[in-house]
C-alpha cells in the first residue's frame, strides 16, 4: 500500500537561461500546471507549489491548486520546503516529496517509488532515488552524478566523478565496464520527513558541496543517512533551456 505524502514544488521566476519559466506554456498548459497534473497523477494527499512571485501563485490557483508565498532569500529548494512545512503546520513525521517545478515529464509512481522507501525505513529522514548507468560515457559525464551505496540501500557518497573507480579499466579519457557492480546515476527527486527539514536548514553549508556543487553533499557532512531506492530507468530530463522546451513540447503534444 501506498504511503500517504504531500508534495511541495519550488517554482521561482527568476531563472538565467530561461526566466518566467514555470509560466511557460507546454502543449496548452502553463509548465507548473503539468507538473501540478504529475503529482496528482501520483495520489499525493497534498500538493503546495513554493513560490517568491505572485504570477506564478495566481497561475497556480487559476488551475485549481494550491500555491503559498514564501521568502526571497532561501538559499536552496529545500529551505523554501522547510518554510512551507512550517506554513502549514504539518507535524514532524509528515512525509513531503520534493517535486521540480520545470519536471513535468516525470513519472508520477516516482513520486510514490521514494515516498515508500522513505516510510518503510527508520534509519534515514531522507530518500532519493537512482537508475543503473548502462553507458560507460554517461559514468564520465560530470553533469551525471553517481552514488555509491552499501549493502543495506544508503548512500555512501555522492559524486560528479566516475565512482567507483575501476582501477585498471579506467583512464583520465574513459573507459569500459567491468560488470563486477552496478552504476548508479542519481535522480534529483528527494522525500523527507519535516523533522530532517528542521535540522537541515540549522547546517550551514558544508566545504564539500561547495567543491562538488551538490548540496546533498551536506547530509553527508552532517553523518546522516540517506535511503536510495533505484528505479528502472533515469526519468526524461526537465526543462533548462529554449531546446528543452521545445523538446518536452513534443513529448506532451498529442498526435
């Protein structure tokens, strides 16, 4: 049975490549309203979109969903789920599922795949999913990041680097696959409990995630444990780019 969860998803305006994006029109549809749709599709007993700007908020509740302001200085997405929870007065065993605002072509059972890996474990306060890496390119590639984990599920690093290293195999250029185990590309998408959220906005940010650039980095600083729970296949990439729209534009316009 499906563990009940709320969803949260941080949709700012601001963006580099690509600013207004939340508000961005897919195949009939606002891009945070397809994303809403995702969750729905997912049973969440719940679904917030976080936001620092009122286009976006009013967008959101013209299709029917539930969106909240909140501050302007978060540091990360994380912290803005943090403020949210607070906001809305969800007790500390809550179980929320950070959903991207620019994913909507993500698999709803995903969101159900680490709300369940979350609930059914007590070690972690955390979890996040992952998907065999089967082409030894992607393994090099430091926009895929690896996880390695232990023989019970949980992280043990993460990395933009090709971890682990198959001394003999690899090179500075590349490599093959030994088979001997599995790579594992991780999927940004996370599951909490509001408990962890309240420790993790009181770390400050950790020297390790500075060098990699990857914030979960801080919860291994911290010694806390992290749940992985792999999924069949690394879900079609969101929206970062003008390319990237027209992409999912395709995707989600019907024949």
């Amino acid at each position: 049975m499906s563990q009940p969860f709320k969803v949260v998803i941080p949709a700012r305006y601001a963006s580099t490549r690509l600013p207004g994006k939340p508000l961005l029109g897919i195949a009939g549809l606002p891009m945070i309203a397809h994303v809403c749709n995702r969750a729905k599709e997912a049973g969440a007993e719940e679904i917030v979109v976080a936001t620092d700007d009122e286009r976006i908020l009013n967008t959101v509740q013209d299709y029917g969903f539930t969106a909240v302001m909140t501050r302007t200085d978060h540091q990360s997405g994380t912290e803005r789920i943090a403020e949210v929870a607070q906001q809305c007065g969800w007790t500390e065993d809550t179980i929320i599922v950070n959903l991207q605002g620019d994913e909507p072509l993500i698999p709803p059972h995903y969101l159900c795949d680490v709300a369940n890996a979350l609930a059914e474990q007590q070690q972690a306060g955390i979890a996040t999913l992952a998907a065999e890496i089967l082409d030894p390119e992607e393994i090099f590639n430091p926009n895929a990041v690896k996880v390695v984990l232990n023989q019970h599920g949980y992280a043990m690093y993460f990395s933009r680097a090709p971890i682990p290293w198959e001394r003999g195999n690899f090179s500075a250029t590349g490599g093959t696959l030994s088979g001997k185990m599995p790579y594992l590309r991780h999927i940004g998408m996370y599951a909490y409990r509001v408990a962890f959220l309240q420790r993790y906005c009181q770390w400050p940010a950790s020297v390790l995630e500075s060098v990699e650039s990857l914030e979960q980095l801080r919860i291994m600083w911290q010694g806390e444990a992290v749940r992985v729970q792999i999924v069949a296949q690394t879900p079609p990439a969101g929206v970062d780019t003008l390319e990237d729209l027209h992409r999912v534009e395709k995707l989600l316009t019907p024949n």
